[in-house]
C-alpha cells in the first residue's frame, strides 16, 4: 500500500506500512491572546473577552469529547498566555492523549521582529507550558502562521522538531534553517482552505469577512480537500480554533468530517508529532528556502517600489 507522494514531487514521502495518506487535526487555543496581541485596550471589552474565553472554557471540553468518541488524537497549540489563564484545560488536554504545541506566549505579531525579540517570546511561551503542564513542546506554529527568516534557528537552538506555519507543500519534509546553517527542522505546511477562520470568523470590528458560513457548506469543502490529499498521497493538516469550530453546528460538522476522513481507506490519522517524527525518521532530502532579493532595474537608481514606479523612475 505504501507510494510516494504523488501531487507533492518536490516532497516525495513514503507513508507508515499499511497508509497511503495522513491527516491532523489541529486546534489552536488562541483564546484572548489573540485580540490582546493585536489591540491591548480588547480587556476593557467585555463582551469581546467572553467570545474569546468561550474556546477553553465551553468549546474544548466539547471537542474533547468528540475527539474521545472518534478515538483520535489531535494536536493543540497553546499560546503560553492561555496556558497560565486556563490551566486546567491544558491539563484535560494532556490527560486526553493529546499533543500540546507552541504559539507564542500572547500570540504575538511576528511580522519585522528581531530575532531577540522573538526569542524572548518562544522561552515566555516554553516556560509558561513547562509551568502548567509539565509540557515541553517538540512543535511550533507561529501566530498568524508568521515565520521570519531567523525563526527556524531560534527553533532549532530550543530543540524544536518541526514546525507548522509554511505554506510551500502538500506533505511534510526537513529543511535547512538557513542557507548557511545545516540544522534542518521537520515542516508540515498549511494552507488557508483549511483553516476556520476564513469560514467563519466574525467579531464586528475585530475581524472577519462579515459572513459566517454555513458548516454544510464547510464540510463539503474541506471533505473534497480531505479527499485529494487521500487520492494524492499528501497530508491533510486542518486548523481549528475553539471559539469558532467549538460552537454547537461547527462542531457537529467536525465530528462528521472526522467520520468521513477515518473511514478513507488507508488513512493514517494522527498527531503533528507523530508525522514528524516519521517524515525526521524516513525522509532524506534537505530543503532550503530561498531568499527573494528585491530586484533592482539597472540605471534606475531605486529599488522597484511601487512609490518608484508611480515617480517613473523605473521606466
Ligand atoms: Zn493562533
């Protein structure tokens, strides 16, 4: 049963004995962090607060219960914010089965940091699991999926395995941290199909497309991405986050998208972990991402910046 990727040739993987395809399901306990990160003065609202707590405190014992029923275990990345907030849930979580990830300590924007910076962020949010749980993670994603160039050495310096914030395959492979630095970590790449967010975020003021979609709707799309990656021999990763895909009918369609992606014939269902450590153990090929140098038009005198080219320097 066991073949190569097909869809993904740059990241050929060859699957467990008995699989032909993997899947995980992710959640990712943003909880308030989120809107904290992104707006300090978010605490004085009230009503904004309760959108968010409603992920840990309703929402994850909900799916946790789901994920006993279908006997799967996911994986959960946990802001170290959350973590200190709602340590009990990340005790259920743990007792559950369940792999805890890193993101973040207040799911902090990583757009332009320093590397400093960013680094003080990852040992905040490692510290803050070690505190509640006892958890050292083996995996990162980067809030809003926003890896900087200097982040997968920050990872590989704290002993990090993979991580999940890239959005260059269809399966997982290793790549080099940098081009002159051989530690490679494992990535397991994500896409913004399956993501919940852009289903079904709304908060007036704070996000979202202005429609919440119907979860019949988003069980049809994501059944047909599940279904591709199964015929493709890929990895289906799949993000969720508990104050959107935890309420009542979102979750209902969860539970029966878990259904139907268990019963694809040789589909190896399992945790971030688990396909990281398979993908470290079997893949051999090192990647490395190239960096784009903005280009520069001989005889121009500028960078091409829209600003140049709106001032016709570059003609
Ligand atoms: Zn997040």
């Amino acid at each position: 049963m066991n073949q190569p990727a097909i869809a993904d040739l740059l990241h050929p993987i060859t699957w467990p004995e008995g699989f032909k395809a993997a899947a995980s399901f992710t959640f990712d306990v943003d909880a308030e962090s989120c809107t904290i990160a992104h707006d300090p003065t978010s605490t004085r609202r009230m009503s904004l607060m309760t959108h968010q707590s409603y992920g840990p405190k309703v929402a994850v014992p909900r799916l946790l219960k789901i994920l006993e029923r279908q006997d799967i275990r996911a994986t959960f990345f946990i802001p170290g914010f959350t973590a200190e907030s709602y340590p009990d849930i990340v005790r259920q979580i743990v007792d559950g089965g369940h792999e805890v990830g890193h993101h973040g300590y207040l799911h902090e924007p990583m757009q332009g940091i320093d590397a400093a910076t960013e680094a003080s962020y990852m040992d905040r949010g490692l510290e803050a699991l070690a505190k509640v749980a006892g958890v050292r993670p083996v995996g990162y994603r980067a809030p809003w999926w926003e890896l900087n160039w200097h982040s997968p050495g920050l990872l590989a310096d704290r002993g990090f395995l993979y991580d999940s914030s890239l959005l260059d395959g269809d399966a997982p492979y290793r790549f080099a941290v940098a081009a002159d630095d051989p530690r490679d970590i494992v990535e397991i790449p994500v896409d913004w199909t399956l993501d919940d967010w852009e289903q079904y975020a709304f908060y007036p003021g704070v996000t979202g497309s202005g429609v919440i979609e119907s979860p019949a709707k988003v069980l049809e799309m994501w059944t047909l991405e599940a279904e591709a990656h199964h015929s493709q021999g890929s990895c289906f990763v799949l993000t969720n986050h508990p104050f959107i895909s935890g309420r009542p009918s979102k979750a209902v369609a969860l539970e029966q998208l878990i259904e139907r992606v268990k019963g694809m014939d040789g589909m190896w269902v399992t945790t971030m972990e688990e396909i990281a450590r398979h993908t470290k153990a079997t893949v051999t090929e090192i990647h490395t991402h190239a960096r784009i140098d903005v280009p520069v038009f001989p005889g121009a005198g500028a960078a091409f910046t829209p600003a140049a080219v709106r001032e016709g320097a570059l003609k």
